[in-house]
C-alpha cells in the first residue's frame, strides 16, 4: 500500500516538475486541467478525493520552478476552508466550481491585508470563527517577489455566511497549518533548486585552471547546503503526514517545518547567490527570483520566531 | 504489526524500570577506571541477559532483532536514561561488524561469543602522521613464516588500556599505492611488544592511549580478509554501523540532553525560549535523519553521503547545545568539574560537555572530511587533487 502511494507520488512529483519548468508563468486552466486544483475536492464533485500529501507535492514542485501562480489562495487556501464548512449546498456548488475552474477563489485567512493571489479572484472567502463569501475591493500590495500575488481586500458585500464543522478555533488552527506547511513545502523545492543550481555551476566553472567545485570552500559550502536541507526535508515530511491525518498535535510539527525550513531557504538561495559569483548577482541570471521568494515565503503565515515561540509555550512547565 | 510494537515498548519499559539503577548517575560521578570497568561489564551483561545487547546481530549469534524493534529498544533507553556501552562499543560494533563481513568462519566462532563474555576491543587505525589521511598509515605487518610482525604506533586508541583484543591496520606492502597495500588484523592485545600509553585528553580524562607495537608477533590466521584488503574491508565496515548507533545518540539527545537544557533554563526569557525552540527543531530532524538512515540501510538504499550528514549533522548540534548549556548556566556552570561516567555525550555537566564535544567533531573523520565525503560521494562535485 505504502509503495502504491510512493510510485503515485513519484509520477506526481515528475509530471508536475516537468509541467512548471516550462514556463514560469501557469495559467490557472493549466492547474485545472493538470488536476491540481482539485486534487483535495471529492469525486462526486469532479475532484480528484486525494489528500494533503498529493497537494505538498504540488507545493514542493512550484517552489523548485519559482512558478508564478494562483495555487496557494485558489487551491490550497480555498480547498482547505470548503472542506472545513458544514455541508450545505453553496459549499459543495463552490467546491465543483474550483475543480472544474469555472470559479476561482482567495482566502483571507490572518488579515485582509496580505491576501496571497486575490486579484482577479471571483470570489473572497474570509475566515473569522465563520467564513464569509465576499464580493470585495483588491488593491494590489506589490511586493519585491515577483512570483506571489498579495493584495489588501475590502469587503464590499457579504453574499453568504458558512460555518465551519465542529470547533471553529480548530478548523481555523487546522487552515493555518496547511497554509504554513505548504509554504514550507514551497521553501524545501526552492531550496532543493538552488542546490541542483548550484551543484551543476560550480562544476562547470573554472578559476586557477580548476572546476571552482574542487575547492574546499566552495564543495563545504554545498555539503552545508546539502545537510540543512536533508533536515529541513525531515520537518516538512513529518509536518505534511501530521496536517494530512489533522492530529491534534499537528501545531507542533508545523512550526517546527515552517521555521526550519523557511529560514534555511534564504540561506540557501543566498549561498547560491554567493557560489554564483558575479554572473549570481545578475539579474539573467535567475537566483534573486528564488531569493526574493525564499524571503517572501519565510514572512507568509508566521515567522520562524514566531512559530518558535509557538513551541516554546510547551516548555512554561519544567521537564518536557 | 503495530499493536505488536507497543507490545515490544511495554516489555522494554518495564524492564528499564526494574533494571536501571535509579542512583546510578551519582553512584557512577568520580569513580576509578576499576569501578567504571566494573559497572560497565555489569551493565552489558544486564542488556545480554535481556535479549538487549547486541540486537543488531545476526540471530545465529544472538541477536536478529528487527530493525523497527530495535528503534523501540534504544528509544525507551534513552528516555529511561540508561546507562551507555562505552567499554563494549568497539566490540559489539566495530569488530562485530568486521567479523561478520570479511572475517573467517573460525574468527567469527572465537570472538563473537567472546564478545558477549565481556572481551574488550579497540580500534588501531589511526597513527601520528595518519590522522584524516588514514590511508598513509605507516605501522607494519612483515610476513614471516606463520606470523605477521609488526612494528609501528597507533593513537586516539579510545580505550586502549582495558582492550583485549584490537582491529590493526597494518602496511604489508611497502611499495604498492598507499591504499592498496594495507592489511586488517586481529591483534592480541597481551602479545609481547604491545605497550600502551594512555594520553590525557582536553577533559582530563585518559581513555584515549597510544598503542606502541615493537616486533609483535600475530598468528596468519588473524588476518581478515585477504592480503592488502585491509583499507577495503575497513570502508565497508566503519559506515555500516553508524545508523543505529547514531539513533541512540540522537534519542539520549532529544530525551535527557534537552530536558536537562530546558530544565537548566531560565525559560520565561524569550530569547533563551527562542534558542531551546531550534535545539528541538534541530534534535527533531536528526531523528528524522536516523530513523531513515537505519531503515534505508536495512533496504540497501543508503545513499552515500547519508552516514556523513548525520555524523556532521550531529556532532556539530551537540558542539552548539553544550555550549548553550555553559552560556545559560553562568559562572556556576564552571564549577561542575565532575561527570558521570556511562553517560551518554550529553550529562548536564555543561562545561565538560562543551569541551568534549570537539570528541565528536574531530575523530571518525573531522568534520571537514565530513563535508568533503558529503560534496564529493553526495554531490558529485569534483575531487581534490590528493595524493595516491
């Protein structure tokens, strides 16, 4: 059973990575049709009835592509508050809408002010201890990372209140820890990209009549690289299985992903500047995009501090 | 299959609960080496008794636990706080690990139930001028009849002066590549011209020794492995123990270690709070690395950089959490000039943890050999020029 899942996510990961490294920019028909989008809605409503694991994958693979697209606000956001809602008809209308790509959706989950991917949404869904469906104002917040979409939402007109199944307070604690693992997932991919990136170049090029990658200070670099995304990939590993099986305890696993490896994609993006050397400054040359988006990313849905204060409340009684 | 497993954790809890001396940290603070060897041979013949020593063994031989019982096993160890097999390591491990690789049928039937008798190993690899360049070890192995005789001086020998027996590496063939004329040897540590010089180290103590050999005599029959091998049989079997070995380390970490941190901690300052938080993170994928290395190993699917990121990885997080603990502990930290021997890398006693940590960050291959095994095997970049 494990090994099917392997070979499925194995073809996932391949067939998304091939997708996104075509062209930067996807299209949101794209995401559709590839099935993404509704990956997480059921298969009565033409969804796909995966799961959060199958959605991380996607994750991990546009960070690895920079990829400039809706997917966080319109699926993953979006997704992930529907099938938190009671069951009413506008929820499963809205779920078969984002599936089939007729509707696209945003999420304001922790303020209205930073709504990733709001613009040219349909629809805003914003998330309080109900979620409203709001008909809204989006003003464009430009940030330097050219690759995410943020924008400050005004709610002109409530068109529908829905309520969450059960607690409200863990439906949305369930909603920020999806919204944070999938942008560490985000981080990992991006960083896995710089390595790959940086790997390749530095054997190809050559100082002092040798590759600059048989110097020490350079192939240390890289096995710095290496070791703190090996770990980072044990964080978010554990983070997606707990968000995926909604443990209580996830909070826990999430933090300790996001903080980890959200900081360490900016080292990592910023090392590969550095190995770069010149031609890694240049704006040809591609790596400040992963560089401004590392650091976006590490900002999006709490900072590593603040999750690791998240963590740090378990630690109030002596002996953990 | 998991019901089984918490089965297996209950059984192993309760025995840590009858087994494991409550006192056993204060008993052991400043004993002598004869105390120590005592309390040592005591203990692995406690874990013998109880299926727990050697787990990792074939069942012929005693062990053939399996793989995700054993990971049980040393995590209910370290979160009981047990004592730790330093005496035994080399034998349970290294030399274990050899025998069942390369040695002989008749080797293996000599030592291996030797072995969990309590025999004693140590291993003599390293030498004054081969130290990261192992290979351009100098001691040698001179064919002469029956016998090999050796003449050299080997160092860093971590319990030199308790071994019976010893893992030689020896040159016996002076003109061949340096790498290829190396031999591994079965060494008795009672032969005549085995001298041994226990060196004092940064913390005081005086497990490391030099091992003079001066015309030692070795029967043929303790060679492992066929002639000028050795440096092949030694790479096949310095790595392959290194997964659950490092699992027990990181649990004893992620257990005592950090809740002697937390509890030393003057948690309510967010800034102390904020460093505690990384250390968890941190201990939390080292675990992640272990359990995978020990499960990928099993499956033949080690990659092979993954032993020297978890050897790297490790060393350098107990380097950091120690000299957190002396940070945070203050003038009073300094005054703790005793540790428990049989403790784990980690005791609570901060500033000689702090210091002996550079025990991990340089032996077993530095961390900068570390870095280049992990850049050149993991990523493939190129090798330095290095001579043959």
């Amino acid at each position: 059973m494990a090994h099917d899942f392997d070979e499925f996510h194995a073809e996932l990961r391949s067939v998304a990575g091939d997708l996104l490294a075509k062209d930067r920019s996807v299209g949101w028909q794209t995401l559709v049709d590839a099935g993404w989008v509704g990956l997480e809605v059921g298969e009565r409503l033409g969804g796909a009835g995966a799961t959060f694991s199958e959605v991380a994958i996607v994750c991990q693979e546009m960070g690895r592509a920079a990829s400039t697209n809706s997917y966080l606000g319109g699926a993953v956001l979006a997704v992930g508050v529907l099938n938190g809602l009671q069951p009413s008809e506008t929820r499963d209308r809205l779920l078969t809408e984002v599936a089939s790509g007729t509707t696209r959706l945003a999420v304001a989950l922790e303020s209205s002010e930073f709504v990733p991917d709001a613009e040219g949404a349909d629809r805003i869904l914003v998330v309080d201890d109900t979620v409203g469906v709001v008909d809204a104002t989006v003003t464009p917040q430009p940030v330097l990372d050219e690759t995410r979409r943020l924008a400050t939402v005004t709610a002109d007109a409530v068109t529908e209140v829905l309520r969450f199944e059960g607690d409200p307070e863990t439906a949305v604690g369930l909603l920020r820890n999806r919204a944070a693992t999938a942008v560490a997932c985000d981080s990992l991919g991006l960083s896995e990209a710089m390595l790959t990136a940086t790997v390749e170049y530095v054997k190809v090029r050559h100082q002092f009549g040798r590759a600059i990658g048989s110097f020490q200070a350079v192939k240390h670099a890289c096995a710095d690289m290496l070791t703190t995304i090996s770990v980072s990939r044990q964080l978010v590993s554990a983070a997606i299985e707990a968000v995926a099986e909604q443990r209580p305890d996830a909070g826990v696993a999430v933090a300790m992903a996001k903080s980890h490896a959200c900081s360490a994609a900016v080292d990592i993006a910023g090392k590969a500047m550095q190995l770069h050397g010149g031609i890694g400054y240049t704006w040809e040359s591609g790596i400040h995009v992963y560089l401004k988006r590392a650091a976006l990313n590490r900002s999006l849905f709490g900072s590593p501090a603040a999750h690791r204060q998240e963590l740090t409340k378990r630690y109030s009684f002596k002996g953990v | 299959m998991t019901t089984h497993l918490e089965k297996f954790r209950s059984e192993v809890r309760r025995w840590c609960q009858e087994h494991i001396p409550p006192d056993w940290r204060a008993a052991q603070t400043g004993v002598d080496d004869e105390e120590f060897v005592r309390f040592q041979k005591w203990w692995f013949a406690e874990l013998h008794a109880a299926g727990y020593a050697v787990p990792h063994w074939p069942a012929e031989w005693g062990g053939g636990m399996p793989i995700a019982q054993q990971v049980v096993l040393y995590s209910e160890l370290a979160v009981h706080d047990a004592p730790r097999l330093v005496l035994a390591f080399v034998g349970i491990h290294h030399a274990a690990s050899t025998l069942l690789a390369a040695g002989t049928d008749e080797q293996r039937r000599r030592h291996l139930p030797a072995i969990l008798d309590g025999e004693i190993w140590v291993q003599g690899f390293s030498e004054p001028e081969a130290g990261s360049d192992l290979a351009s070890l100098r001691t040698t192995a001179r064919h002469d009849g029956d016998e090999f005789v050796v003449n050299g001086q080997k160092l860093w020998a971590s319990g030199g002066k308790h071994a019976d027996w010893c893992l030689l590496l020896a040159r016996t063939d002076v003109q061949a590549p340096k790498r290829k004329g190396i031999s591994y040897f079965l060494m008795d540590m009672k032969s005549p011209g085995v001298e041994v010089r226990p060196i004092r180290n940064a913390i005081g103590d005086s497990h490391f020794c030099e091992i003079f050999l001066n015309d030692v005599r070795i029967p043929a029959a303790n060679l492992v492995g066929p002639l000028n091998s050795g440096w092949q049989v030694a790479q096949a079997t310095l790595g392959a123990e290194r997964g659950m070995t490092m699992l027990e380390l990181a649990e004893r970490l992620g257990n005592a270690g950090f809740r002697w941190l937390v509890q030393s901690c003057p948690v309510d300052d967010p800034i102390v709070a904020d460093r505690l938080a990384q250390f968890e993170i941190e201990i939390t994928g080292l675990r992640g690395l272990c359990t995978e290395l020990v499960e990928k190993a099993e499956a033949g699917t080690a990659g092979p950089a993954d032993a020297s990121i978890v050897k790297l990885f490790y060393s350098e997080l107990l380097q950091r959490m120690t000299d957190f603990g002396v940070e945070i502990g203050g003038l009073s930290a300094h005054t703790q000039l005793v540790k428990s021997s049989s403790s784990g890398w980690e005791s609570g006693s901060w500033v000689l943890d702090f210091i002996g940590s550079w025990e991990w960050t340089i032996p077993g291959g530095s961390s900068e050999i570390q870095r280049t095994i992990i850049a050149e095997r993991g990523l493939e970049l190129p090798r330095e020029p290095s001579a043959l």
